[in-house]
C-alpha cells in the first residue's frame, strides 16, 4: 500500500464478511423452510429472514463500497485520508445500525417496506454515518494532490446514493406515494449510482491490473456513466406498471428498462477490452478472475435477465414471481458482490504485505462460488416460470403452486451449499493474509 491509511479499509471489508456470512444463513434458513424443514418457525419466522437476508445484502455490500473508496481514493488523490480516527467511528456507527436493525427485525420493530424495513429512527442515523464518511473522502480528494476521473466517478456515486435515500425516509398516507418514491432510493440505487461505484472501482482495477493507459480506460467511463444515467432514471418506470400511477410509465419503463443492458455490456465489452488491451501481466491473478467476472456476470444477470422479464408484456406475468428473485440474485452477485470481492482480492496483499496472489483456494473459491449462484439463479428460474404457469394461466392458488414448485428448492439448497463452500474458502483466504502491517508501506506493486 501506498498510504498508511488504507489500512483503514481493511476493517470495512472484514465487516463485509462478516455480515455476508450472516446472509447466507439467513438465506438457508428460508431455502430449507421451502422445502418443509422451517423448524426456526416460532423464532426467526419467513419473513423475517427475508428481512434480514436482503438488508444484510445492502449493509455487507454498503461496508465493502466504503473500505473500497477507503483504499481507493488515498491512492488516486495521492493524499492521506483526513481523518482515519473519524473513519473508525463511521465504521462502528454503521456496525451498530446494522445490529440495532437485525435485532429489530426479529421482534417486528420495522417499517414493513420492502428493502427500507429499518425502523425511522435507524434512518437518521444511517444519514449521520453516510455524511461523515462523504465528509472525510470529499475532503481528502478537495485535499489531495491529484484529481482523476476514477475518483471522481467513485465519488459521484456515493454523494448520489447518500442524496437518494433521502425520498425513501418520506412519510406518505398514500400507498401509491410511498410506492413511488421508494423505487427512487431501492432501483435508482442499484440501476443507477451503484452502477458508478461500480464503474469508478472496475476502472481503478484495470489501470492496476492491466497497465493499460489510464486516458483509455477514463474515456470508456464517460461511456458506461452516459449509459446508466440514460438508462437507469427513467427506467426505474417497470416498477410503476401496476402500484397505481399513470399508464404512460408502462410505455416509458418499457423503453428505458429494454436500454439499461447497455450499460451492463459496455461494462463487460471494457473490461475485456482493457484486459486484451492490457500488456501489463499483474501476478494477482485472484483479482483479475474477480474483476473480469464481475463485468460478464452482471451483464448477464443484471442485463440479459433484468431485460427478460421487465418489458410489460412478460412482466404482467413475471411481477412478484420467482423469476424475479432469478434475476435479483445473479445481477446483485455480478455487478456488485464481485466487483467488491475484486477490490477486496486486490487490496489484501498490497495491505498485509504478503503476496499471496494466485492460490488454488482462491481459484476454487471463485469458480464454486460462481457455478454455485449459476445453479441457484437456474433453480430460481425453473421455479419461476412453472409459478407463473400455475398461478398465472392455470389459475392455482398461491400457496398450492408454492407446494408443487418446492422440489426446485432442493436443487436451489444443493446449489446454495457449493456457492457457501466457495465464500468460505474465500473468507478462509481473507483470514490467511493477516492484519495490516505497516511494513508493507514499503511494497511496491
């Protein structure tokens, strides 16, 4: 590493795994209870680790983005953060909100709203936490040496996923109202400003990893950040089809939901071009697996099936079906579980000091975990179209569809149990590299 404090971003990312561990219980806990062994019933009922499992999703991946700019922006502003002692509190304040949060959930202390459960309360604290950590990475790039369009990119999406919270701790009597403003926090997050964190940390990766010019690779962002803003503000329309407003949203979200692959393929379309571009050959080849596998995922997760089943002539059928739960788990683990994975792959040896760069743990981690979710997304999918089948065309009651389709819930458990084996070897290697040290202040890359 190249400033000594980067190492704060390593406890963002040991935070990151901690609470993905937690995700995948919870989700087991709900894959086992679809197949008739829901023994945690009276404790952890359904819904509550529904809760629990996708709030986990948005913390673990919130924690992971903000020790990635912790790593990130030091290097690209060429200037040490302004404050690691207030970065320190900022990591704790979001690991108590995130507990605070968890235990509420169990004892029904939540809003009930789908992604935004956490209780109001919670919320202003979720603003204190996200202003201090713009505070001190604003500062530290006002401060720095050096402006880049990486950093920026990187930046502009955290500042718009902070604003963007903001219409969701709106109170409405209507449902229709709060329907609508808190598509504007949940999609316009991850099919939006997620999508240029996302972008600012695959460009850092690949200057570092391919040695390809930095000119090229900050041209192709102006390309992805058109793309998505393009795209992702007026799509957010496919969810307006059916909670009550103007017919006109269906026309608009289909047009702009059918253009938001674009973005997705420019990402992957960039990646192996900058990858094939690139003549630089980094010994971290963990990362580059990452990297490059976060771009072509989430094409085909976040893209391909995104587009598959929101235009209004499927989704009339698709809507609140398993197929979306096929599309949301392959698009989040493309476009943003990966891209965090990579960042934390590159990071740790450069942090640790020991180059541990290409393993056969970490190469099995990637392709178990990545087979493991292919296999799930799969199981969801067959699930997905004989539910919308059943309940859609032959009319079956939800609850009698649901018992008819539990069977792919034991594919899905046999798939989830590889992708839990590749995470774990994965976290096995997280805990292998070791604290940070400061004598890998003298490391060169």
């Amino acid at each position: 590493m190249k400033y000594k404090s980067q190492k704060v971003a390593y406890w963002f990312f040991a935070l990151s795994m901690l609470l993905l561990v937690l995700q995948i219980t919870y989700g087991f806990i709900m894959g086992f209870a679809r197949i008739g062994f829901d023994g945690l019933h009276e404790f952890i009922p359904f819904n509550t680790a529904r809760a629990v499992h996708t709030n986990l999703l948005v913390v673990w991946l919130l924690s992971g983005f903000m020790g990635a700019a912790y790593y990130i922006i030091p290097e690209e502003a060429q200037n040490e953060l302004v404050s690691v002692k207030l970065a320190y509190v900022q990591l704790i304040s979001l690991a108590v909100v995130g507990v605070i949060a968890i235990i509420g959930f169990h004892f029904n202390y939540w809003e009930g709203r789908k992604f935004l459960e956490i209780p109001r309360p919670l919320d202003y604290l979720v603003v204190v936490n996200v202003l201090l950590f713009l505070g001190i990475i604003l500062l530290t790039l006002f401060k720095g040496k050096r402006r880049t369009t990486t950093a920026l990119v990187l930046s502009m999406g955290l500042l718009f996923a902070a604003l963007l919270y903001l219409p969701g701790m709106l109170q409405f009597d209507s449902q229709t109202m709060d329907s609508f403003f808190r598509w504007w926090v949940v999609h316009l997050w991850v099919e939006g400003v997620w999508e240029l964190i996302m972008g600012g940390i695959l460009s850092f990766l690949l200057i570092k990893l391919t040695g390809v010019d930095r000119e090229v690779i900050e041209k192709w962002l102006y390309v992805i950040v058109g793309l998505t803003f393009l795209s992702g503000i007026l799509g957010t329309g496919h969810h307006y089809y059916y909670i009550g407003v103007n017919k006109i949203w269906i026309i608009v979200g289909g047009i702009f939901s059918a253009l938001e692959p674009l973005a997705f393929l420019a990402m992957a379309l960039f990646a192996v071009n900058m990858y094939r571009k690139g003549e630089k050959k980094h010994p971290n080849k963990i990362a580059l697996y990452w990297t490059i596998g976060s771009a072509i995922v989430s094409f085909v997760g976040a893209g391909l099936l995104g587009f598959a089943h929101t235009i209004p002539q499927t989704n009339i059928y698709t809507h609140g079906t398993l197929v979306t739960a096929m599309h949301g788990h392959l698009a989040f683990w493309g476009a943003y579980a990966m891209i965090v994975l990579a960042i934390i792959s590159y990071a740790l040896p450069n942090l640790t000091g020991r180059k541990m760069f290409d393993s056969s743990r970490g190469r099995m981690a990637f392709w178990m975990s990545n087979i493991g979710m292919v296999g799930m997304t799969v199981a969801f999918g067959v699930a997905g179209v004989a539910q919308v089948y059943l309940e859609r065309k032959m009319k079956m009651d939800f609850m009698l569809v649901q018992n008819e389709i539990s069977v792919h819930f034991i594919v899905l458990v046999t798939c989830a149990t590889l992708f839990t084996t590749g995470i774990i070897l994965y976290i096995l290697e997280f805990i292998k590299h070791g604290t940070p040290s400061d004598e890998a202040l003298e490391t060169k890359e």
